[in-house]
C-alpha cells in the first residue's frame, strides 16, 4: 500500500498540475467577472445617491456567458473525476523516532553506569569474602578488611533508590526504542500508519505526539494534540525474560560488565579474548 502511495502520487503530478490549472483559470475568469459586476454595483449606488447616472453599456462586462460557465463546469469536472494522493510518509517519521529514542537509551545507560558504581563496589566486596573463604590463611581476610575501611563500600539508601531508578529508566527507553523501531522495519506497520493520516488528510510531518504503551502494547499517535489517537499493535514483537537474558550473554555491556566473568581476572582483555 506504501508503494502504491508512491507510485499514484507520481503518475498524478502531472494530470494534477494540469486539471487544477485548468480550473484555476476557468474560475479565476468567473471571479474577474464576479469582481467587475461587484464594483460597478458598488460605485453605481453611490453615484445613484449623488444623481450620477452610469452609462448603459456598464453591465456589459459583468455578464456571465455560456463559453466561462462551461469551461468552468468542464474543469470542476475533471478535478472530481481525478484521482489524487499523497505520502503521508510515516517511514521517515518513526525511522527518525526510532533514533532519537535510541539516543535517549545510550543517555539512559549512561545514567545506569553511574548510579551502579556503588554495586561495581559490591562485587568487589563479594570477590574478596570469596578469596577470604577459600584462602589457607587469613591474610586473604585481612586484605578484605582494609580495603572496607579505606574504602565506602555500605549502600545509603539514595543510592539504593538512584541505582532503581536508573534500572528501571532504561528499561522504559528501551521499550520505546524497540517499539519505534519495530514499526520503522515493518512494510505491514508504516501501511498501516500511512493509511491512518491518509485517512485523516494529514502526514506525519502534522503528528502532534507519539508514545508507547505497555498495558496496550501498541504505539500510539496524535495529529491533534491528543483529542483523537491512532493505534498500531505490537504485541507480535514481545520477547520473554528468557530471551532477553540468552540474548545478553553475547552483548558487550554484560560480558565486560563485572558480573560477565572477566571484570576481575588477572587479565580481563585475555580473558574476553578467550571467550571465558
């Protein structure tokens, strides 16, 4: 249906062009004539309350014949028997969404990386009690001790609710991300969505808001400011936890992060190498 949009929007500039001329100047003609009688009426009058007297061959040009009437006829004609389209483009519009909601989930992530700083501490409190537990003496414990005293190793409960927070915004980001960009990449989707402003008269470059939503799975768009809103459905590009936790074993973030087996090896870069 996209492609149809295109195509017919094509072959229909230069039929347009040319009936809607034709129209323009067969109603710009009655116009012309429209103006010229209501000047002469209109100076006709007030010389009549002075006693001038228009001469009689004034309403001569204000006439309308039968040539302008059936030019004008013949060319409202044409334009109803045309047929006309547009693109209402929604491709470009959620492609351009899809990125910008992307840019807001690296901004997200970065937040995430900061605010999880304090668990990074954590897991090095958590390597070490490990050691300590396994060494043949105590030494191991001791190590363990002195780094918890030069070191802020407890969790405040700001940093608790920042951490949180931080986790749960990147999930909200990426939900939006993958919704936009599971419309950008879908034929069926972007015809859809074309054929909702088509239907409104209206391109995406008139959509007032965007937004997704979880209890609906759809993402939702407005033209007016929210009054009225058009659906489209995603619930065919839900995945399980499951998946998303297979999906992450071989993605950057996780496996250099310190829970990806690494982190803490005597040498990490070796050890991403190597795939353990």
């Amino acid at each position: 249906m996209r492609q149809m949009y295109l195509v017919l929007a094509c072959l229909s500039v230069t039929a347009q062009a040319s009936e809607i001329d034709n129209l323009i100047d067969a109603s710009q003609n009655i116009r012309d004539v429209f103006k010229y009688g209501i000047k002469t009426i209109a100076g006709a009058e007030s010389y009549a309350s002075q006693g001038q007297i228009a001469p009689e061959g004034i309403v001569d040009q204000g006439l309308l014949d039968k040539a302008k009437q059936d030019a004008y006829n013949a060319a409202v004609l044409a334009v109803q028997q045309q047929t006309y389209t547009y693109d209402p483009n929604a491709s470009q519009y959620f492609a351009d969404e899809a990125s910008s909601a992307m840019d807001v989930v690296s901004e997200a992530i970065d937040i995430y990386v900061d605010a999880a700083q304090v668990l990074i501490e954590v897991a090095t409190v958590n390597e070490m009690a490990q050691d300590a537990a396994n060494a043949n003496d105590e030494r191991q414990a001791m190590a363990l001790q002195e780094y918890i005293g030069a070191n802020d190793v407890t969790l405040e409960d700001a940093e608790v609710d920042a951490y949180n927070d931080a986790y749960t915004a990147v999930h909200e980001a990426t939900a939006v991300a993958a919704a936009y960009m599971a419309v950008a990449n879908d034929e069926t989707l972007l015809e859809q969505a074309d054929e909702m402003a088509y239907d409104l008269r209206v391109t995406y470059q008139e959509a007032a808001s965007v937004f997704f939503d979880h209890a609906t799975q759809s993402v939702w768009i407005s033209f007016d400011g929210g009054q009225t809103i058009q659906g489209l459905n995603l619930d065919d590009y839900y995945v399980s936890v499951e998946d998303v936790l297979i999906e992450s074993a071989e993605q950057p973030f996780f496996y250099t992060s310190p829970e990806g087996g690494c982190w803490f090896a005597a040498d990490p870069e070796a050890c991403y190498a190597n795939g353990d």
